[in-house]
C-alpha cells in the first residue's frame, strides 16, 4: 500500500477495498420486554476482513469508529477485521 497524502486519495482507496473485500449485512431480532410488549431490533453492519492488518488499521483510522479484532480462520491464518452497525 502506497502512502496516501490526501483525505480524498484515503477516500478512494477505501472505497475500492470495500468494494472488493467489504460485506453489508442487515440483522433484525424481535425481543419481549416486562409487560409483554414485542419490539423489534434492527441493525445495518458493515464489516472489512483481511489477512494484512494494514487497510483494517486505515478504516479504523478514517472512520474513528467501528472495531478491529482477528482471528484465526479455517485455514490457521490470522484474520483481520473492522465492523461498524
């Protein structure tokens, strides 16, 4: 990854990881509360995985929120990811 002096060229380069590594998810769970009242919660996830940790670190930086962790995945490589809801 090359260095990136602008915010737009940080922009950019994101959005064509994204767009090839990025997964967007849309989750809803219907709970109870006291007194029997049905609710539904309803959440949008968007989620980056990679083997480098470098382009995770970038989106946490950007951004200023979501969370980074890894994983060992099936194949025993350490797996890096940023989610945001």
């Amino acid at each position: 990854m090359e260095t990136m002096d602008t915010d737009k060229q940080k922009l950019v380069y994101l959005a064509g990881f994204f767009d090839g590594e990025g997964c967007i998810t849309f989750s809803k769970t219907y709970y109870t509360t006291k007194g029997d009242k049905k609710n539904v919660y309803r959440a949008l996830n968007i989620a980056v995985t990679q083997v480098n940790p470098r382009p995770i670190k970038l989106f946490y930086e950007y951004f200023g929120c979501g969370y980074r962790y890894h994983y060992v995945n099936i194949n025993n490589r350490i797996q890096f990811e940023w989610r945001a809801s």
